[in-house]
C-alpha cells in the first residue's frame, strides 16, 4: 500500500461505514492538555482521525419543541452505538496494514472516576434497597440489613458530600475534531461544523500511523449569536463575560464558565428549570422541593447534598441519583441504545446550521411549556 494514499483510504471507509464528517489532526497538536492527550490511552500516539455523525434534523425538532421525547433519546443512542461501529472499521483497517490504533469511547468515561469499579454501583443499590424498605411500614429490617444499613449510609453518603463538580474526559473528542477541520468552538463550549451546525456526535481513533493532518477551518462557523446561553436553563454560562482557550495554534472565544454543577443538575434531569419559569427542559427525573439553585460558589456543596439527601429519601428521586451514577461510573458505550436518556442538551441542540434555523428552534424552546415530572 502507498503510504501517501492511506489518509484517503481512511477517510472513505469512514464515510462507507456512516460518517457524516471525517477529519485528521496530529497527536502532537492536541497532547499540551491533560484531557487531549492521546498519549494517556495509546502510548506513542502519532495522529487522531476524528468522526461525526450528525442528528436527524426533524427529531431534533420535535425535542425542543417536546412533541417527542424518546425519539432523540434513541437517536443519541443509536449515533453513538454507529460511532463506536464505524471506529472499529477503522482500528482492524490501520491494524491490518500494520499500525497500532485504539478507538476511543464516546463520553461518560472520566480519568478522576474509577470506569471499571462496579462496586460502587451495585453498594448503591443495596443501599437504596435497604432504604426502600426501612420506609415501607409492612416490612422490617433484620439485624444485620440494620446494620448494612448504617454502615453503607456513612461511606456512600460521606462520600457523595466530596463528590467532584468537575470531571477529566480521558479523551476529548471535541479538541480532536477542532485540530481534525471539522468544525470550531463556539460561544456554548459546543463545536459548530458549518454544515450541520452543533447538532453532531463525535468519536476519535488513536494510532501510531503518521498520517497528514487536514487543516483547520480558518473561519468559526459560530456566529455569536449566543442563542444558545439564552436556551441555558443551568446558568452554566456567561452572556457577555468570555474566556479564551487554545486548542493546537488556534485561540477560542468562548463564554465563561460558571459551576459546572449547574450543568450537572440540570442537565442530569434533576432540575427542570433554574433560570426561567415560562419552559423547563424534559426532567424527567426531577426532584421534588427544588425551587432554585444557588448563585455563588455554594452551588457545588448544594447540588452534592441534594444527591445525597435524594438517596436518604429513598423511592423515585433515589433510583434517579443511581441512574446517574450508574452512568458516570460505568459509561453509556455499553448500554442499549434505547437506554438513553438526555435530558436537556439545549445548548448544543438550538444550533442548527443557519442563523433562520436557530431562531426557530429557540422559539420552540421557549413555547415549549414546562414538564413536571
């Protein structure tokens, strides 16, 4: 095989096996940070060729607008199941021509969280078992469940207290596809692609092949418009208050962060509406007696305790801490796609590909009512 033409092979196999966008950027230009490093899950990393596959523009709709619920649900799970297909075309064609490669997961898989420790799920599940039926009058703890009880309350609960608000990607697909050309960070932290605007999944594949990067977009296809910190429910970020981040040789405006545990709140389905009370997003899973959350730097230690005091009640709203744990801790790559359950995502989701289709997806957002669930 010539090795001049192995970019092009590689770029045609992604787009045959389902790809919308396929890109190349070298290791070296993403590994100054922590959570780019290709070097962190393949050792020796030359080159990453990043993949996107972009969301059905009508299920889109019907979402913001809450028509339909599960429909998008499926079509994240259902993307993401095709990224990790399609990326697996790719490492056994890169290993049949004699290079390493690793394909990466797609989101939920955290360096400062122990992925592959189930121990943590399945305690939490004997604790919400042993809670559920402390609470039912009909039955009663034996001596030693009493005791499992108290034991599993002072290490999970202690330990939900401590829980971090921020948490390290082992790879970010999103650093990947900017260095790859596929698209640019916009205001949201999102990266826009100008032929499908946000509304794109990403998935990457490490190897040790030396392959030519494709260039950067000159141009950001995002184009301040900043409907998407209108469409924030959380707060997580700032209207006009910008940082600057840097992702290879190019410097990124984008809004500035807030406490990521807005995000985790909200986002996670907990808590339907922060900033406005005319719309919430889906939350599904929201808690009761959350009317508001803080804003200052108290929100971090609030949200903790509000997971933690969900487990003490038991019932509903606890299934709903396991579910999210059960997600962080063990990743989404591995589930049924029809087990998917995005909550919000508004952010990323508003931003269709034309200024016109923005502005109607915001329209939908704020018509939309309030789910109270």
């Amino acid at each position: 095989m010539k090795e001049n033409n192995l970019e092009q092979q590689i770029k045609k196999l992604a787009i045959d096996e389902g790809a919308d966008l396929v890109g190349i950027c070298s290791a070296d230009s993403i590994k100054d940070k922590e959570f780019s490093d290709p070097n962190f899950l393949m050792p020796g990393a030359q080159s990453v060729i990043s993949i996107a596959v972009k969301l059905d523009d009508d299920i889109v709709n019907k979402y913001l607008s809450k028509e339909d619920y599960l429909a998008l649900c499926y079509e994240e799970g259902y993307i993401t199941k095709e990224l990790l297909k399609i990326g697996d075309k790719i490492k056994q064609f890169l290993e049949e021509n004699g290079f390493k490669a690793y394909r990466c997961n797609i989101n939920f898989n955290y360096r400062n969280i122990n992925t592959t420790s189930k121990s943590v799920v399945s305690a939490l599940k004997n604790l919400i078992d042993l809670i559920n039926k402390d609470n039912d009058q009909n039955l009663e703890l034996t001596e030693k469940e009493q005791n499992t009880l108290n034991m599993l309350k002072k290490l999970i609960l202690g330990g939900f207290r401590k829980s971090p608000m921020k948490l390290v990607p082992n790879f970010s697909h999103r650093c990947a596809a900017v260095a790859a050309g596929l698209g640019r960070v916009g205001w949201s932290g999102n990266i826009i692609t100008e032929e499908y605007g946000a509304r794109v999944l990403f998935g990457s594949i490490i190897t040790d092949a030396e392959l030519k990067p494709d260039n950067v977009l000159a141009n950001n296809p995002c184009i301040g418009c900043k409907i998407c910190e209108k469409s924030c429910q959380g707060g997580l970020f700032q209207k006009e208050e910008h940082e600057v981040i840097t992702i290879g040789n190019l410097e990124e405006k984008i809004a500035k962060r807030n406490s990521y545990a807005y995000c985790i709140a909200v986002c996670s389905g907990m808590v339907g509406q922060n900033k406005f009370k005319e719309w919430s997003t889906w939350s599904p899973f929201r808690f009761d007696e959350i009317d508001h959350l803080p804003l200052d730097e108290s929100v971090d230690q609030y949200v903790s305790n509000m997971y933690a005091r969900a487990i003490e009640k038991g019932g509903k709203e606890a299934e709903n801490v396991l579910r999210l744990i059960e997600n962080t801790f063990l990743g989404r790559n591995d589930k049924p796609a029809e087990d998917f359950r995005p909550t919000c995502g508004f952010c990323q989701l508003v931003c269709g590909p034309t200024l016109q289709n923005k502005k109607e997806s915001y329209e939908s957002i704020i018509n939309s009512g309030c789910i109270d669930s």
